[in-house]
C-alpha cells in the first residue's frame, strides 16, 4: 500500500467516525421529536431530515457549499467568529458524512424509541420523574440497540459517502481524499487496476468488521436483556 | 376526604362519577370494560377528564373550572397498574428507589428497609425483574409506589394475576398498609369479595351508570 493510500484510508476512518459520532446527540434529539413530541412542524422536520437520503448527493454537497464556502455567510461567519471552516478541509467531509448518515441514523434511533413500552414511561412519571428524567432514565437506555444500530448505519454511510463529499470538499490527497475519493481516482488512472483492487479490498475489510462489530453489540444486548 | 367528581366520554359511553368519601380505603368493582381503569387514570392524571374536579384532602388535582390539572409527577398518587410496569433494566433495589429520588422533599411514608421486609423480598434486591414471578413482580411495584412518598395508593386488580395462595398474601398485606399507612386507598377489581376484606367502602362500575359513592 501507497503513502497516500494509507493516509486515505486513515482519514476517511476519522472522517466516518467523526460524522457519526459528532451527529449523534443531534440524530437521538431529531428522532425522541419525532417518536414522541407533537408539535407544529413535525412533518417539514421528518421531510428535511429525509432530504439527504432522496436528493442527488451531488445536490446535498453543492447546498453544503453554498452554505459554508469560506465567502458565504455561513461558512464567512464560522471563519471569523471561531476561526473555523469546513471549506476543502477534512471537518468538511466529516460534515458531508454526517449530513449523508443522518436520516438512517434518525431512522433506526426513532424506531427504536417508538419500541419503548410507553406504560413504562407513564409509570416513571407517576413516581415523580421530569420528562427529561424519563427520557434519560427509561426510554434512551432502552432504546439503546438502536441506537448502536444508528451509530453503525451512519459510519457505514459516512465510509461509503462520495457525491455530497467530493462536490463540497473536492479530492485534496492528506485533507479531503477518503477511500471512495481515491478509488475513484485509480479507476480513472489507465495504469490504476492493481491500486483498485488493494483498496477495495481494504473497504470489503472495513465493511466486514464494521458488521461483525455490530452484530457482536446486538448479541450483548440480548444477552444482557434476558 | 376523597373527592373523584369527573366526566369523560370515551367513545359512545360515557363515564362519571361522583364519589365523595371521608373513608380511607374506597374500591371500585365492576366487570372490565366498565371504566375502573379509566378513573384510576384521571386522578393519576395519565387521562384527562372532560370535565370536573378531583381532590384528596386540601390538595386539588384537578378541576376544570378553576384551570387546575397537574401533571402526573407533581400529584404523587402512587400507582400499582395491573401489570407490573417494572423497569426492565432496573434490578428489583433500582425499581424500588426510582420514586425515592424525585419525591425527596416529601415526607418518608415507609423506609426502605422497612417496605423490603414487609414484602418479604429482601432475597430479590439484585435480581431483574424478567426473573421474577408474578406475585413477586406485584410485591415490588407496591413496595416502589409506596417509597415514591405518595398522598394516596391507587391498586388496579391487584389480585387478579395471582394464584389462591399468592392472593392471599398480598390481600394481608394490603391490610396490613390500610392500618399502618395514613394515606388513602382506591382498589379497583372485577370481583366483590376479593376487596370487601380490605375496603370500607365499594363504588359499582358499569358501563353507562354514574358510579355513586358517599362515605
């Protein structure tokens, strides 16, 4: 394996598990809102979410970069106020990762949540716990398996992710070049079928363990559930 | 004083009561279907009454024509539901200490030790509740209503998933709580006698009749 090979394996590991692990919290707080709060809005916020797994990945990383290139107002403001930016840089991609896992991450999370027997919930709430309490106590631990679930789908789509990342962040080997960025490369180098096949088998590896790794975290659970 | 004085339409039949009681243990028997449920739900505050007023002693709950309807965590009405409800990743120790934490600043009822050897289930601390049997499971949601510090104890046939011998023991102790805790009982079941032992006064619940009860 190549110098640059490694490093676009490397990078895009941090890449997925950054995206996933960072939109975490945001992917339980979308999918309790869903699962369980009526509120004005619900249906723009279940459409918004779903966007990324229905438009053109080409469309999400163009709207990514209109919205956060360093001389648009959102991208101008992150620069000045935090000196932060996702433009052609690896957070970028870690962005365009996150956006793309989202709404499987919101689904198997939300799923999970609507599972929850809500007579438990009703039973905490006559012994004296708050909604946050409830939610913290009761129905996050035993929703639990899914949200692992959400966690792996989102690093698997973050690892696999190609349109939204290279249209936002482009394909800068050692800043934005991920597994799928460089595949794409080598098949379009005459000389380039050997490197192909390296890297696809390394992203068959990374894909195997990820789902043995997650069916390893499903077994657990029930073990620990019976 | 026990005041449960609610409408609520639940689909063509309409449920409504007017019980004011100076009794402290009431029961309301009835076949199923019949409501029993459904009232143990309004003064727990899990359903919502069209219309009326719930009360025990000078604390109000509920009443439509002043806006007042607390939530269910601020009415502190214990509650044994029909099935047990317990937490299912919770051992048996967790279950009985969830109330404890939140009701902090209220009076202790029973302590925890106290409640544990009344139950007689000091050998199940650490167990989860998946391991327990019935007559268990309902021991230990009793013991966790009762140790969330509550102004008064709702039971949902409580007797009713248990063998002969098991209801037995449960019934000596509910009577043992009648006489020994301060606070008000509802028991609701689908037969008489098994609750005439233990309450002072009964209500009939049946589809489409007021259920009346002055005590």
């Amino acid at each position: 394996m190549t110098t640059a090979e490694q490093t676009a394996v490397l990078l895009s590991l941090r890449v997925a598990s950054v995206g996933a692990l960072a939109s975490l919290p945001f992917a339980i707080a979308v999918a309790y809102l869903l699962a369980r709060v009526r509120f004005p809005g619900r249906i723009a916020l279940d459409v918004a979410v779903h966007l990324p797994l229905v438009l053109p990945p080409v469309v999400t990383g163009w709207l990514l970069l209109i919205e956060f290139g360093r001389n648009e107002p959102l991208g101008a403001f992150l620069e000045r106020a935090f000196g932060f930016s996702f433009a052609f840089r690896w957070t970028g991609a870690a962005l365009a990762a996150a956006v793309m896992g989202f709404p499987l991450m919101v689904r198997a999370i939300r799923l999970s949540i609507e599972a929850v027997d809500r007579r438990l919930e009703q039973a905490a709430a006559t012994l004296g716990a708050s909604r946050l309490r409830i939610f913290a106590t009761v129905t996050l631990p035993l929703a639990l398996p899914g949200v692992f679930a959400g966690l792996i789908l989102g690093f698997a789509k973050a690892i696999g992710e190609f349109g939204a990342t290279i249209t936002f962040v482009a394909n800068i080997p050692g800043e934005t070049q991920t597994l799928a960025t460089l595949i794409y490369n080598t098949t379009q180098d005459p000389d380039g079928a050997p490197a192909t096949w390296r890297l696809t088998a390394i992203a068959v590896v990374i894909a195997v363990v990820a789902l043995a790794g997650s069916e390893g975290l499903a077994r657990g659970f029930r073990a620990s559930a019976r | 004083m026990i005041e449960i004085r609610v409408r609520r339409a639940l689909g063509p039949a309409t449920i409504e009561t007017d019980i004011r009681a100076e009794g402290r243990t009431l029961a309301l028997v009835g076949p199923s279907g019949g409501g029993k449920t459904t009232i143990l739900n309004m003064i727990a505050g899990l359903e919502t009454p069209d219309w009326g007023r719930i009360a025990f002693d000078d604390v109000l709950l509920f009443d439509s024509d002043r806006g007042v309807n607390l939530a269910p965590r601020e009415r502190r009405i214990g509650y044994v539901f029909q099935e047990p409800r317990l937490f299912p990743h919770y051992s048996v120790a967790g279950n009985l200490r969830y109330g404890a934490r939140a009701s902090a600043a209220h009076k202790t009822l029973v302590e925890f030790d106290e409640v544990v050897e009344w139950l007689g289930i000091g050998h199940l601390l650490d167990r989860r509740p998946q391991k327990l049997s019935g007559g268990e499971k309902q021991r230990v949601a009793i013991g966790r209503a009762l140790l969330s510090r509550p102004r008064a104890l709702l039971l949902d046939e409580p007797l009713s998933a248990l063998d002969e011998a098991r209801r037995e023991e449960i019934l000596n102790l509910l009577e043992r709580l009648r006489d020994r805790l301060s606070i008000p009982m509802v028991l609701v079941s689908h037969r008489l006698d098994e609750v005439e032992r233990i309450a002072v006064a009964s209500a009939q619940v049946e589809p489409g009749r007021k259920v009346t009860l002055r005590v």
